[in-house]
C-alpha cells in the first residue's frame, strides 16, 4: 500500500466518522398541534430534557408547538418521508382509512377499559403500530388526551336525545367516522380543517365544534365556546412517532433508551390524564363556557344508536373483516 494511497484512505474513513458524528449530533424536529404551555408542550419539554440526559445528549430534539411544521396531516406525511424527525399528534385517515378505526365513537367507555386497550401489548395498540410501520413510521408511545363532547357557540338543543333534529352545524374533522357522528345524533356536520376551524365558528360558518374535547376546545376554542357538552363521544388518543429509518439507524443502546424515555412519557400522561380532562372542564367554565351535563343513560343510548348504525358503515370503508377483527379484540 503506497503512502498516498493510506492517507487517502484514512481521509476518506474520518470524512465518514465526522458525517456519522453529525447525523447523531443533529437535533431532531418534535411537532405537535397544541400552543406552548399546553399538557402535551410542557410533555414534550419533559421528553426533551428527558431524552438528552439519558443519552448523554447523543439524541438532542426540540419542539416545534402549535403546527408551526405545518397541519397533523402533512407532519404524518412528512414524518414518513424523514423531512420531521418526530411528532405526538392525531394520526391522519388522509393517509390510511383504517386509521379511523382507533377513532370509532363511543369504542371504549371509560378511562381503566381505555388503559387496557390502548397501551402497549394491547391487541389494538398492536394494529395501531402496524398501520404507522407501513408508511416507514415507528409508534414511540401513547398520550391519551381525553374523552370528546361538543362545543357550542350557540344554545344546546335536546343534548341527550340522538334522535332528535337539532339543526346546528359542527365543523368535524375530515374523517367519515366523526362527520356520520355528528349526522347522526341530529347534528349537520360539516368537514373542515383544523386550521380553519376556530375561523369558521367565529363568522358563524359553523355553530360549533365535534372531534375534540375540553383540553382542546380550551386551548384552541375558548373564545368562541358558550358551551360545553361532556358527551364522551369518542377517546383521544395522539401517538408519539418518529421516523423509522431515523430510529433503525440508531444503535441498539440507544434504541433501548429512547424506549425507555417514551415509555415513562406515557405512563406519566395515564397518571395524570383523567384529573387533567376535569382541569379542563372547569377551565372552560372559568372562562364562562356553560357547562351543559348529559346523563350516563343518555351517554348509553347515543351509544347503541352509533354502534349500530355508524359502526357498520365505516367498517366497510375500512374493510369489515379487518377492521371487525380489531373490534372482536377490544378488551371489556
């Protein structure tokens, strides 16, 4: 081996060590699509410092609040591609149907049942890692956010009867699942992004808002929320992702740390998640939100009515089989 030939070679192997060095050096992207200061930004932050001080700041991140890396469903987007490192948010149906299924209203009735299903080793946790590892996407952990209701910018009309006609529209969410609740419960629901929704309530477009609950009607609609229905239409769930190749390329250590760290990010959201829905309802009341109660019976009756007549509708979007197996294995 000629002396020109090994300088050129240790060259070469130090350029690949530096851009090694760099890649774990660099400082990933975490979006997310409540304002700074929210549960999930100050969670976040935890993460952070969290992940810094376990790796001995081989993984470094920061958080991006308030869409600032743009709407959910263009994150999920990005996230699979690598142009976003990571995010907590709602996964998007825009990217697969299916993903309505975690969504199915009125699936789980309270927080211990929501537990159960949604953490790790739960048969519908399972599916829900499997859909985001088709799009190159590896499910980190689990933030449970809340039970959903209604937010009105107008006075209720017979909350707690499904059947009843109510004629207020209620901007939902793009997703078949939260439009054909809203429809039918007795409410004119009309899709529009999130990004537009507080707009669309404020100029009278829509009278209010189905597809979140008190901590994002708070932190995103309080100034245009009269009222407040605690309907527990649906349970939220925002999953904690990052990109797959990113996460394959780390080293089995840290691989296992970074499990670590997600893994007491979300076990800390279960222990404070319920009191943290009630914080909010009072929040909204504080703020001058009426805080308009519907019964346990009510809640069970609105329930029946959808689970045999939107239920079997969105499973065919998403496929029967498929997505009845999931429900079979819903624990009780």
């Amino acid at each position: 081996m000629t002396k020109k030939f090994r300088y050129s070679l240790m060259a070469l192997v130090g350029c690949v060590a530096l851009m090694a060095g760099n890649v774990q050096a660099r400082t990933w992207k975490i979006s997310h699509v409540r304002p700074q200061g929210t549960a999930i930004d100050n969670d976040l932050r935890w993460f952070t410092d969290a992940i810094k001080e376990t790796t001995s700041g081989k993984i470094r991140t920061k958080v991006y609040p308030a869409s600032a890396l743009g709407d959910y469903t263009v994150v999920q987007e990005r996230v699979s591609l690598g142009a976003v490192d990571m995010a907590c948010q709602p996964p998007s149906s825009a990217a697969d149907k299916r993903f309505q299924l975690p969504y199915f209203p009125y699936m789980v009735n309270n927080w211990e049942q929501a537990r159960k299903n949604y953490s790790t080793g739960a048969p519908l946790r399972g599916t829900v890692a499997k859909l985001y590892a088709e799009q190159g996407i590896q499910l980190l952990a689990a933030w449970p956010v809340y039970f959903g209701g209604i937010a009105l910018n107008t006075a209720p009309v017979a909350q707690g009867d499904p059947n009843a006609a109510k004629g207020i529209k209620l901007r939902v969410p793009p997703m078949k699942t939260f439009q054909m609740l809203a429809d039918t419960t007795g409410y004119l629901g009309t899709p529009i992004p999130f990004s537009d929704a507080f707009t669309a309530v404020q100029t009278g477009v829509v009278d209010g808002v189905i597809g979140s609950g008190a901590e994002g009607y708070y932190s995103s609609f309080r100034d245009v929320t009269k009222y407040y229905i605690p309907a527990n239409t649906h349970f939220e769930v925002w999953y904690f992702i990052m990109n797959k190749e990113v996460y394959d390329d780390l080293s089995p250590k840290l691989q296992e740390q970074l499990k670590q760290v997600a893994t007491e990010f979300e076990n800390r959201r279960w222990e404070s998640a319920e009191a943290d829905q009630k914080a909010n309802e009072q929040r909204l009341a504080d703020f001058g939100a009426k805080i308009v109660n519907i019964s346990d019976a009510e809640i069970a009756v609105t329930a029946k009515k959808i689970q045999s007549e939107v239920w079997p509708v969105v499973l065919k979007d998403v496929g029967e089989e498929w997505g009845q197996g999931v429900l079979d294995a819903i624990i009780r």
